[in-house]
C-alpha cells in the first residue's frame, strides 16, 4: 500500500508490513463476526498465532524479533487497517510486553519463563486495572479489588471493567490493594484458575471487537511469588514510548476510512455526471485534506518514535510530553479523516453494505483512550511554565 512506503526505512520493515498487510486481509473478513459477538474472533488469534505475532516485540535473546518502537507503530498502524479493535487488543500485549522486558519490572525468575512461554504458546497478557469506581488508572484511583495475604498465597477479590480481551487472554495482570502491606500492587493470574469469571457487559458502539468485559475474581488463590509489582501508581507523566500504539492504531482506521473513500469515489459516477465524482473538485479538497492531516499527524508520531529509539534512558524521560501530545494530536485529526471520508461518500457512508460506519463509531474511541486531552493539555502547560 502506497501511504506506507513513506516510512518504510529498510528491507526488514518491509518484509514485515507485507507479514501484516497478509494477516490485515483476515483480520478484516472476521469484522461482522467480531461486531456480533462482540469479542476477538478465534480464527484471528489462531491467525496471528501462526505467525508469531504475539512476541514481536520481545527481545531477541529471548525468542522475539526485537521490534523498536518505531518498528512496532508500522505493524500496529498496518494492522489496524485491517480491523482497530484487533489492532488495539494485541497492541496492549504487544507494549505491555515490549515494557516488561525492556524495563525489567518484574523478578527474572518470574519473567524469563513467562516469556519462553508467550515464545512457545503464543500466549496473551493484558493489564487489568480499570474500576467502576475508580474509572481510568491514569487518575491515580485506589483499586476496590482487595489482595488478603493467607500464609504463601493471597486471595483476591473484586470486579474489573474494561478488560480487553478478557474472554480470550490466557493470562491477566490485576491491579490490587494489598491489605497486609498497605499498598497497591499487581498479580501475575492465569486465566485458568478457579474464582474467576466474566461478565458479558460489553454493549457499546465502538471497538466492540475489543470484547472489553467485566473479570469478576472471587477468592482467587494466587502464589505470592506472583506479586509481581509493589507500590505501582499510575504516574501519568512516566515516558512510557510503548503506549504510541493507541495513536498508531486510530491512524490505522483513518488510513482504511481514507482508502475506502477514495475508491468509492474512483468508481461511484452518478446520472449526474460524465465522470466518477473523484473528478469533481470539492470532493479532490476533501481527498487532498484527508492526506494533509494524515501527513502531519503520521509526521510527527513516527519522528517521536525515532527520537524515542535513538534516545537513552535519561532522555527517554524527557519525551513524557511528546508522547503525551503525539496521541491527542493522532486521535483527534484520525478523526477528522473519517469524518472527511463519510462526507465524500454521502448518505451510503452510513449504510452496513460499507465500513464507514464502523470506522466512524470506532475512531471515537481514541479520544477515550488514555491520556485524556485535557491531561495532555494540562501536562505540556504545567512544562512550558516550568521553562519561564
């Protein structure tokens, strides 16, 4: 595909965008099934299983490919063109993988054997944090799920929403007030142990293939050795490069609503007309304005990107703004170039014979992922009163 070339960079990038441009064409033939039942289709998992997808991102040394972030955007941007609630459900394995291993947050003892088996199984992980209560980790809420130490175990209770990919995970990362140390902390639980259930509660418009359910956890017995983070506070200023996934994944659906636009009007001549209304110059001013924005929103998410994998640990720290404005500027114009598209393409944009509908309900869902616009706004106004 043409827009990609730009940010291609070599002959391993390529070889990968064509992997994933293979594996978008399933992915998007499944989307009626995930709409329905409102969850990953078994046939994209067993898809992306196949061709290693789900440990990309680990290091070499211990079995993956070793993506670089920037590395990581062009698959997940690929992707998404293919379906965004398939490309956002894995990009949070995928990056929460990425962080664990470069970061090492976790005791290696546990780690190692938890990567050799994401290697071998191609098994998935997502964080599980979100509360009714508490809404987004991101603003700081104490978990209601408690963990109760009984001897070398902790038993853990409590409901979590927004669970991405709940019903298909194989492993979770549960975010939990632990009493005896009176502090918040996250348990490594594998999906197969009794307590644990789900609640089909996902019913919304957008990214319904994300299968975001409640996980309910009722007296889960878990080993303490999987208490695998202490004292994790959501820090929303924290540079963490991997969550560039979200903007990558809603340029995704922008790209395919713009793709699709564009063919529309390459083919759709009315009665009207001698030609097809691509020839018909406002309809060039919307095709011409999808691809400017798209330019400066691709621009400077992958020029972050970049600076993000040429930087050292030191300067990584001072990225947590470009970062943070990277997404909103990425989610807010992704929206705008499916708007573009569904005025090209008229009434029939809202019609389930096309997937413009989707791409509109679907992109609106970035403006919900963290951070938050005004958490972004507020974050580079609170740096540049700092710098006076």
């Amino acid at each position: 595909m043409a827009i990609f070339d730009a940010f291609i960079q070599n002959e391993r990038q390529q070889q990968l965008i064509k992997k994933v441009a293979r594996l978008a064409e399933g992915v998007a033939k499944r989307v009626a099934e995930a709409e329905e039942n409102a969850q990953l289709p078994e046939g994209t998992i067993a898809d992306l299983k196949r061709e290693n997808y789900f440990s990309l991102t680990l290091p070499t040394k211990l079995g993956g490919e070793g993506l670089s972030l920037y590395e990581f955007l062009l698959i997940q941007e690929r992707l998404a063109v293919g379906d965004g609630a398939t490309a956002l459900s894995v990009g949070w394995h995928l990056g929460i993988v990425k962080e664990l291993a470069e970061e090492q947050l976790w005791d290696q003892a546990v780690f190692n054997p938890f990567a050799k088996e994401i290697v071998a199984e191609q098994v998935l992980v997502n964080r599980i944090a979100s509360e009714r209560a508490t809404g987004s980790p991101t603003r700081g809420g104490i978990p209601e799920t408690i963990a109760t130490r009984q001897g070398n175990h902790y038993l853990i209770s409590g409901r979590k929403t927004f669970s991405t990919m709940a019903a298909v995970l194989d492993y979770y990362i549960v975010s939990a007030y632990i009493d005896d140390l009176d502090q918040v902390g996250s348990f490594l639980i594998s999906a197969k142990l009794p307590g644990i259930s789900i609640e089909k509660t996902w019913d919304t418009m957008s990214m319904r293939g994300t299968g975001s359910d409640d996980l309910i956890f009722d007296q889960v017995k878990v080993d303490q050795a999987l208490l695998v983070e202490q004292n994790k506070q959501a820090n929303p200023n924290k540079a963490k490069g991997w969550l560039l996934h979200i903007p990558a994944c809603y340029l995704g659906i922008a790209i395919a609503a713009r793709n699709d636009a564009i063919n529309f009007a390459k083919n759709f001549k009315p009665n009207s007309l001698n030609t097809p209304i691509a020839e018909v110059a406002h309809i060039q001013q919307k095709i011409g304005e999808m691809d400017l924005k798209l330019m400066l929103a691709r621009r400077f998410m992958y020029g972050v990107a970049e600076q993000w994998d040429q930087s050292g640990p030191e300067q990584r720290k001072l990225l947590s703004a470009e970062l943070a404005a990277t997404k909103t500027i990425a989610t807010n114009i992704a929206t705008e170039v499916v708007d573009l598209a569904m005025r090209i393409v008229g009434g029939r944009g809202l019609s389930k014979d096309y997937r413009f509908e989707q791409y509109y309900r679907d992109v609106r869902a970035g403006l919900h992922n963290p951070p938050m616009d005004d958490m972004v706004v507020q974050l580079l106004a609170k740096r540049a009163l700092a710098e006076q």
